[in-house]
C-alpha cells in the first residue's frame, strides 16, 4: 500500500515518485539547503519559519533512514540567497527621508515588485499508478492579516487555536488532474470541484490505488467552527469531491499527524474530539511561585529552544488542544473511534494493512525542552484499533548531551520492512546515547515480526560503530545499512544479507561525508504492489546478473555533472547530464508500476532540465533509445531577467584553500561598456574537516537563476553585481576546533572574494556591500567589525550577535560557554560593535522562534552599535518568525534593503580604501596569517533546524520536486 501525502508548506512543486535513497549521512555537509522527513508513503515537508522546532521531524526521528532531497524553490519564509540591485535613488529629498523614518510599509521599486508579485508555479503530484498527474495551484505571498491570528507557543511549536492545526500554514487553492497520453503528453486538465470557493486545501494525498484523493478543506468564518478543517475525498475519474463525515462537528486535529490511508477504502483520521469543551482558562491568580530543581545535581545542557511551555496552565493548553481522537473512516461513510484520546504523534500502517504503528507523548512534560523530548511511547495495534503490544515507552529525554550525534537513550527508529508484510526493525543505543562515550558498537539494530512467536526473541541485524543512519531495504538478499560520523565527516554504507544467518555483512562505501567528488549516488527505489518502495533490482536481456541504479549529484572540479550508474561490481555509466549548457537531474523511475522484474531496455525515468537562463522543465525518458517525451511547459518566472548572466567563479584564498561563488550580472552588461558596478555580496558560512574537501565546487554553473521573494538575486533588475553564496569555510582539520579561528578564515575568505569581483573589473571597490541571514548575518556583522577596508555597507537579517546567549552551542559548535570561553567570546560581533564604522542595516521578525537568533540579539547588538556612534538602523517585523512570510513584511524589507543599498552602497562616494592600509594592519594585528598554525576543528552535526530550513546560498524559484515513498 502507498499514501501519497502531500505538506504543502514550502513547497512549489511536489512530486509524489520515490527518488534514490538519501540517507543523513550523504546530506549531512548540507542538510540546510534540502531537508524532508518521509515516512510510509507521505512526505512530511519543513513547516513554514513560523512554525520553528519542526516538531513533526522531532517527532519522526525514528525515519531519519528516509531522509531525501527536498530541491525546493525557497517558498516565503525560505528564499534568502542573494541578488541585488542599482539604478535611481528612490529615497533622495527630506520628504522621502524623512518618511523613511516614518511608520508605515513601504513597496520596493517596481522592477522588484513584478518579480515577487509574479504569479506561483503549481505544485506536482504524479499518481501511484504514474498515469496521471495532479497540478495543485497555489496563490501568491500571504497578507499579514493571516500572521496576526492569535497562535499559541506551546512545548517548542505554534498552534492555531481556532483551526487546530498549526498556526500559518501555505495552502493550495485549486486542484487540477492531467491524464498521461500515449505518446507522453497531457490531457486537458479536469478540475476537481465541489469544495466551497475561497477553500484553503491541505495535505493532499492519493488513495494506493490511484482512484481517490483526500485532503483536508478550511474555510474562514466567524462561527465556533469556522476555520477548523474538515477532510474531503474526490473521485479521480470525474473530478467531483465531497466532505467524507457526513456530520459537520467531525474536524481534524492537525497539530501532529492528520490522516492516513489504511487500504484503498478507509482513511486513519485524527480528530477533534466531539466531548471536547472550552480550552481551560488561565487563572487570573497563580496558585503559586514558578519552581524548577536540580536537587539531584543532573548535568542537563540545552540550547536555547524557544516557545516551550512555562507552566501548568501550558501544560493543560497543550493537551487541549494536541489531544486527538483516531478514527477508521470508510469511502462508503462508517466510521468508528479507535483508542482513547491521546497526544498521537503519528500512525504508520503495516505494509500488509494489519498493524498500526502508533506513537504518542505523555506526561510529564518539560519547561525547558520541546515536546520531541516528551515521554514517548510507541505501541502496536491491529487495524481495527486493537491493542496488541508495547514497543517502549520512552522516559522524559532532558539530558540528552549537546555534542553532535548524541540521541535519546533507548529505542529509536521503530519502522516497518519495506520488503516483508510486517516485520519491524529498530535502533538501541549502547553508549547511553552520548557521543562522548567511546563504546563498540556504538548501535545495534535489531528486527522483529509485528506478533512474534512464543520464545521469538528480536534478532540482531547488524552492529555499527558510528551512529544508526537508516537502511534501504531490497529483500532477503540484499539490504543497505547506513551509519555516519559527523565530528569525523566519515560515512559508511554495508551491504548484508536480511534472510541469511551465513553471510556476513560487508561494507560497500566508506567515505567522507564532505568529499562530494567521490559520492557514487544513491540507490534508486521501485514501487511495490502493497505501496511501499524498495532498491529497484534491473537486469539487462541475455544477461543472468542483477543491477541497482545508483543516481549521483556527479559533482566534478566544473560544477555537477548528474549521472545514473547500473552498478554491482562494477559501474556502468548509462545516463548523464548535459555539460554544455543544460544541468539535467534524474528525480524518479517510473516504470515500476507493473510487478516482476525491471529490465533495461523498457527503463523508463523522470528527469528534470534546466538552464542558467531556461527554468526547470520534466521530461520522461524511455529505454533502450532514451528518447525525451517533455511533460510540461512553466513559463518564465521573471522574463524581465530571463538574459541574466551568470557564471561559476573560482579563486584561491591566502592559504591555498580553493574557493567558489556564482556571480550574477544584469541583462545586457558589459563591463568593457558599461564599467564597474555596486555589488551585493550574500553568502552563509560552513564548517569543514580538510582544506581539500573545502575546496571543492558544489552546484552547476547550468543550474536555472531560482530568485525568492527575499533573495538579493532581485537586485539584478536593479543593475547590481550580485557575489551570490562565495564558499567561507571554516576549517578544522584533526582535533582542532575550527571556530578557534573563525574570524581569520572569515576575512581571509572575504578578501579573496572582494579582490575577484575587482579583479575582473565587475564591481566597483568603493561599492560592494555584504549581506546574509541568520548565520549569514552573524557573519555579516563580524566583517563589518574586523573588514572594514572590504565593504562600504551591510543588510544583516535575523542573526545572533552575541554567542555568551547561547551558552550550550550553536551552529555547528557543541563546545560549551565554559568551555571556550575566549572563542565564544572572540566570535560575537557584539563584543565588537565600537569596531563596526560601516552603516548596517538589521532586520528581525519580532515573533522569532529559531533557537539561537531571539529578537532581542538585534534588539542588544543595535543598542550596543548606537551607543557607540556606529550608523545603524534596526526593524522588527511584527509577527514575523526567523524567515519572512507576509507580502506586507517581505515588500518592506526589500524597500529598506533598497533604500539602504541605493544610499549607502550606489552613492557612496568615499573610497573604503583610503584607509586601507591601516585597517589591514590592525586585522593583522588580530587575524594572523591563515598559514601561520594549525586550523581547528567544528564541533560537528547540522546547523540548528531553522537555520537548515532558511539557509539556501541556491534558492530556487522553480519547480521544486518532493517525493512520498516508504
């Protein structure tokens, strides 16, 4: 059985194919730029910045194993790679000055406006069957009156109390269905109708069969009822839809999970309870003091999570409103509550539809961790809702350490064998789940039957040394096992046996995590007859061996290079990108919806293709001649900027570490003509175990130019050299820790940029600005500190200026305040902000619940700059999280981003160098020469979450490809 569940949240495109299998330790050098959690046949998508903790992944980490690219055109919240612009000075009399003092939004100049304001590509949803295919319309930016709806900040999320669900979720406003022709093209399409108008859809999802579709409808009204949502199904054939529940009252509780198909007839629906009442009243006189202990002297270091619960009031807040009644919902209209209310987190039936994996929370809840540390339990339930047994029950999780691949204690991972009817495997901890512990095996992984036998005790699959990664499953010959290592970047990938005692388990890659030149790929998946997805096995005619396709990203020294391998031994290359001008993708197979085996030549696979002035468009090809049948046609995004130019650049730092960027031109300039122009410089550092491995390129010079509504990439309408994501490694080789000499790669990698773009005549040296959000603006604010001679401006948004306020790590450092004491203090531009000459302009949302970046570090870091004379200004965006949602708040900070480029990049007329020689001396003074001692190392792991989910130095305005798979 397969669901095909749709999260709309940041999504533009969704494709419903299982990709190869990428597991976490591929994707751990860059989990920022792509992150989904995909369980048994839906996909669960990043929630939009509002949301912060993505409690729906904390609450899925026992799917790591499915973790795939989400290659996702940054949607709202999520777009902050660079762009920028030049042209008149739109804030030039006292009027206009000072107006921009004022209250009040403001709209950015119109060649930015048309970009951003230009109509959403639809998102893609191709059927189990791949015989149809689903365009799902979105609208464009939200208004800020939809993020001023009251929202309540429990246990680490946000929720919308009067829809139930969480708060600010996208939406899609329409769905059309296309048959496949024949000869590969589309039918006209065929809406799908009867949904109110003005109805916000959710959660789209296929029935397995591929004949009905679910999804969840809300409307805005002023009853009780109005906004809360209800599930709808429609027939595929004829497009007509209708409310499931005949009975109105019946509404979904979408806090955690929603719904699930168990068969092709009966849905597992979360709901709202019907005995539910009012939400439990705050006491307007507490019944006494607020009191936490640690009498028994526990060692609990936490980062700084926010929206956590604050006391009992919270705490019954929560259970109100995530307490969740499961219901079995037939097409034909019964329907039946299963198990008591409860805080269900989620629900995976077996694949052979008996079982119910169901997990949920419980008390005692915590005040200083989010609810994915809650006590945990996970039982097995027969598909009718009855009670087979427990799995575990998890304690409260308060003390898990702060060092990278450190886990809960215990169980984790509980998921389903693709490949068997309902045998279950897990993951247990052997070193008390602290990477500090040095223990062998540091994971074992056992399996079990769903009801074993008396006497059947679970069995070992295999012993890992590193951390559990997750495994692809084939059948009883051939399973992929992944583990990975991040303090170390090492990654492994063994190859065993599931169905054979006799054979021993082998080991198929052995790598390094940030070495992208030697990533062979990841297997390609095949749909099974009961919906999940398995390692396709391809054999070729006359020809007695087994092959898997091995799809790789083929990064190479000129940029990627996407392949498809038939691999068992050896490799053999039979599918590669374009090198020329296109960069093509294979995204899924698509010949797997008949049973047996796959050959060959009747292979058939969906690519994409796109240039650096042609946005993305999907073809299938087809075996044995490989022709392309192209299956749709997205116009331009942007038209205005389709002759943007656009190259991959590369140049040396000081110490010999090679460095990358993408630069961007405006259409139509050339620099012999036209000269020299003010350049915008965007980029978000990453932290690095070898020089080598830091030196390589990533991405394709033939990638299409995506640009987001928060993108500097807009400033090309406005005639600006745009420096977009120039790599700044911080490197750490060996035992070192790499942040003990941030600052000194910092400028030393900015220096090498800057004096490129000079070099080749494109940016004028007294006009180049930086920029970056989150880590990106930490970064641009320490440049401006200890760079002065580089830049005459800085845009710095959302960042964390001063690390003593998160004392238990951040970003990739696990070292405690106390531990370094002089590196957090040394790397915390607000230490110094009476260095910092250069006007810097800060933005933050006011609402932002990323751990780490609290309003209030812009709030402190301009009171600090104004006190010392330094030319600043700062704006908070009511309502606003980590990334930006509402058109209102987007149009502003363009407009201010604007303002302060034409004003203090365009017309600056003194010369950043004129004191240059001093300024290099007193960096030198502080910054020693990169070459003179050894780098240190980072402390490892993946960026804090919203900062994976905000941190695309690539955004792409195009359509982005999810996949829904077991």
């Amino acid at each position: 059985m397969n669901i095909n569940k749709v999260y709309n949240r940041l999504s533009l495109f969704s494709l419903h194919l299982p990709p190869s299998i990428s597991p976490p330790q591929f994707l751990s050098a860059s989990l920022h730029r792509f992150t989904s959690v995909r369980t048994r046949g839906r996909l669960r998508t990043p929630a939009s910045s509002a949301r912060g903790t993505n409690t729906r992944a904390a609450m899925s980490l026992a799917r790591f194993h499915h973790l795939v690219p989400l290659n996702a055109a940054a949607a709202a919240a999520e777009c902050d790679a660079g762009a920028g612009g030049n042209g008149s000075v739109s804030s030039t009399d006292e009027d206009e000055e000072n107006l921009a003092l004022g209250s009040g939004y403001r709209l950015p100049p119109p060649e930015i406006r048309d970009i951003v304001d230009a109509p959403p590509l639809p998102a893609l949803s191709f059927s189990p069957q791949r015989d149809k295919i689903l365009f799902l319309k979105r609208r464009a930016l939200p208004p800020l009156a939809e993020l001023s709806k009251p929202e309540e900040k429990l246990a680490g999320i946000r929720i919308d109390g009067k829809c139930n669900t969480r708060s600010r979720m996208s939406f899609y406003t329409g769905i059309a269905i296309h048959q496949f022709m024949p000869d590969g093209t589309l039918a006209p399409e065929k809406e799908v109708y009867g949904f109110p108008d003005g109805a916000k859809l959710n959660f789209v999802s296929w029935s397995p069969n591929g004949k009905h579709l679910s999804f969840s409808v809300r409307v805005d009204e002023e009853d009780n009822n109005g906004g809360k949502l209800r599930l709808w199904v429609a027939d595929v054939e004829t497009g007509q839809a209708r409310p499931l529940f005949q009975s109105p009252d019946i509404h979904l509780n979408a806090v955690f999970d929603n719904f699930v198909w168990v068969d092709d007839s009966t849905l597992l629906v979360c709901t709202i309870s019907l005995s539910r009442g009012d939400p439990p009243k705050k006491p307007l006189v507490p019944s006494g003091p607020k009191v936490q202990s640690n009498e028994q002297k526990n060692v609990v270091q936490v980062r700084t999570f926010q929206d956590l619960l604050k006391d009992d009031y919270d705490a019954d807040l929560f259970d109100y409103y995530a307490t969740t009644q499961l219901v079995l919902a037939s097409l034909d209209g019964t329907m039946k509550e299963i198990g008591p209310p409860a805080v269900y987190t989620s629900m995976d039936p077996s694949p052979d539809q008996k079982y119910l994996l169901i997990s949920s929370i419980h008390r005692p809840y915590s005040f200083i961790v989010p609810c994915g540390r809650f006590p945990k339990k996970v039982d097995l339930w027969t598909s009718e809702g009855k009670f087979v047994r427990e799995l575990c029950d998890l304690p409260l999780a308060e003390d898990i350490p702060i060092a990278f691949n450190s886990v809960r204690k215990g169980i984790r991972s509980i998921n389903w064998r693709a490949d068997k009817p309902s045998t279950l495997y897990w993951a247990e901890t052997q070193d008390g789940g602290d990477a500090k512990v040095e223990v062998s095996p540091r994971d074992i992984v056992y399996m079990q039957p769903a009801e074993p036998l008396d006497g059947d005790q679970k069995a070992i699959l295999h012993k890992l040394d590193l951390r559990y990664g997750g495994i692809s499953w084939c059948d009883d010959s051939l399973a992929l096992v992944y583990e990975s290592w991040y303090k170390t970047r090492r990654t492994r990938t063994w190859v065993i046996s599931p169905g054979s005692e006799d054979s021993s388990p082998c080991i198929l890659f052995d790598r390094s995590s940030e070495d992208v030149y030697s990533d062979p790929g990841s297997p390609m998946l095949r749909r099974t007859t009961v919906g999940t997805y398995v390692i396709a096995k391809i054999k070729k005619e006359n020809d007695e061996g087994t092959y898997i396709l091995l799809n790789g990203s083929g990064a190479t020294p000129e940029g990627n290079i996407p392949f498809l391998d038939l691999f068992d031994i050896n490799k053999e290359r039979i599918w590669e990108s374009d090198k020329e001008k296109y960069y093509e993708t294979v995204v899924a197979l698509m010949s797997d919806q008949s049973e047996g085996d796959l050959y060959l030549n009747q292979l058939k696979i969906l690519t994409s293709k796109e240039s650096k002035t042609e946005n993305t468009q999907y073809y299938i090809q087809s075996w044995p001649d490989k022709k392309a049948c192209q299956i749709t046609d997205f116009p331009h995004p942007y038209p205005q900027l389709a002759s943007l130019q656009k190259e991959m650049i590369r140049y040396e730092r000081k110490d010999g570490v090679q460095l990358t960027a993408t630069l961007y031109l405006p259409p139509g300039y050339d620099p012999s003509k036209d000269g020299p122009l003010p350049c915008l410089v965007w980029s978000y550092p990453g932290e690095f175990k070898s020089k080598d491995a830091a030196g390589q390129v990533r991405g394709s010079p033939n990638e299409f130019a995506g640009i987001g509504p928060t993108s500097a990439l807009l400033w090309l309408a406005r005639r600006f050299a745009i420096l977009s994501g120039p790599t700044i490694p911080i490197i750490g080789e060996g035992n070192e820790e790499a942040n003990d000499r941030y600052v000194e790669q910092l400028v030393g990698s900015a220096e090498a940029a800057v004096e490129e773009v000079i070099r080749r005549g494109v940016a004028h040296p007294n006009k180049i600005a930086v920029g970056g959000h989150s880590y990106g603006a930490f970064m641009t604010a320490n440049l401006l500190a200890h760079a002065p001679h580089l830049f005459c401006c800085g845009i710095a948004r959302s960042g964390a200026y001063n690390r003593t306020l998160t004392p238990f790590g951040f970003q990739n450092e696990d070292r405690t305040l106390w531990e370094a004491t002089d590196t957090y203090v040394e790397m915390s531009p607000f230490m110094a902000a009476n260095k910092i000459k250069r006007p810097v302009l800060l933005i933050h949302g006011e609402e932002d619940n990323n751990p780490g970046t609290l309003t209030m570090q812009s709030d402190r870091f301009f009171n600090a700059l104004k006190g010392h004379g330094a030319l600043c200004r700062l704006v908070i965006l009511p309502f606003e999280s980590h990334g930006y949602v509402a058109r209102e708040s987007i149009m502003h900070i363009l407009w201010e981003t604007d303002r302060w480029l034409q004003k203090y990049c365009v017309s600056n007329t003194s010369n950043v160098n004129e004191n240059l020689d001093k300024c290099k001396d007193d960096a030198k003074k502080e910054v020693p020469d990169l070459e003179s001692k050894a780098v240190p190392a980072s402390g490892g792991g993946c960026p804090e979450l919203a900062d994976s989910e905000h941190e695309g130095l690539h955004p792409r305005a195009r359509a982005s490809l999810c996949y829904a798979a077991d």
